[in-house]
C-alpha cells in the first residue's frame, strides 16, 4: 500500500471502513447516477426558466389593445382592453391612476379616469366599485342607469352622478365577455367637453 493511501485510511476511522466515501473511494454506479441527476437538472433549469419567461412575455404581449379616436387637439390615453382621448391641456395625475389599470387625465374645465379590472360575469349596475368615488372626488348619489350603446361591448350602461354642491359627474361601464373585463370612464363635471370624453371610449372584443 502507498504511504498516500496509508494516510489517508488512517485518517478514516475504523468503524467507518465498510462506509463508502466517494472522496477516497473509487465512484459506485449509484455516485454516477447522482453526478448525472446532477448535470441533467443544471442542464434542465435554464431552459425551464427561459419557457416561464418566453410564456409570461408572450401572454402579456398578446392582451388586446385597442385605439381610440382622437379629436382634433386631443391626445389618445392607450390601454389595456380599453382606450379613450381626452384635451391635450389634460394631463395625467399620478397620484389617482397605478399600473392595474386605474388612470387618470385632469385639466382645465374637467377630468376623466378610467378604470379596466377582470371580470369573468356581468357586474352588477348598482353595486358601484371604490373606483368611482374616488374619481368623482365628492359625495354624490347615483341616477338609475340606463342602457348605453358601446361597440364590443357585451353590456354597457351610461350612469349620472349628483355631486354634492350642485355638480354633475358622468360614467359608462361597460362589460365585455371574450376579454373578461370590466371598464369604468367617469368623467366630471358634465358638459360637451366630457360628453366627447365619453364618447371616445373604445373597447378591445
């Protein structure tokens, strides 16, 4: 025996000896199978990790989007399943729109705020979302709805709004079945420049 593997069984301690240790002992069958488990799963994460990746960017990639028209002087506000315009003096508030689908455009004379949330059955016309109070802003107290005529949209509804002071606010939710979703445009106060708001809703189908 080599006074290399002398020191190292030296090192072993004797009731250990019937014990395989893979750092002295020659590889087993059962050492090969674990080394090739090991290079197939290092092999295998990567291209795991890349299809979760390629399907999340492919999915998001294909919601449908949808322009709106765009007035003379106006800007397109783009989204998600749904699109409106609103004056090119109108801005977007940061502070009342996040990236779920919640935004916002205020300037001179009004205000317009869209929300968009998934929605697998029709909603209901009476039971209103946190959304819509804090767009109009005031206390108000809700007209009966009345059925609204929106292209795409499975149902629509066109709702007024009395603000406390006297003001007016305006909606329009609409309800589409092959995208599942939900959208709400309020707008205030109520006058032709945020009747044209309304009116510029556009829904993906």
């Amino acid at each position: 025996m080599s006074a290399d593997k002398r020191t190292l069984n030296a090192r072993r301690p004797v009731q250990d000896y019937w014990r395989h240790d893979p750092r002295v002992d020659p590889p087993t069958p059962k050492d090969r199978r674990r080394l090739l488990l090991w290079v197939a799963f290092l092999g295998i994460t990567p291209i795991c990790l890349g299809v979760v990746v390629w399907a999340a960017l492919d999915l998001n990639g294909n919601y449908p989007t949808v322009a709106s028209p765009v007035p003379h002087g106006w800007q397109s506000v783009p989204g998600v399943y749904a699109s409106f315009s609103a004056p090119r003096s109108w801005a977007l508030n940061q502070s009342m729109s996040d990236s779920a689908g919640d935004v916002y455009y205020s300037g001179p004379g009004g205000a317009a705020g869209e929300s968009v949330v998934q929605s697998g059955s029709m909603p209901s016309t009476t039971r209103l979302p946190t959304i819509v109070s804090t767009y109009l802003v005031k206390q108000f107290e809700v007209a009966h709805p009345s059925p609204y005529k929106l292209h795409g949209a499975t149902e629509a509804w066109e709702y007024t709004f009395h603000l406390a002071g006297g003001d007016e606010g305006a909606g329009v939710l609409a309800w589409v079945k092959s995208t599942q979703s939900e959208i709400w445009l309020i707008v205030t106060p109520v006058d032709s420049t945020t009747r044209e708001v309304l009116s510029t809703l556009t829904v993906a189908s």
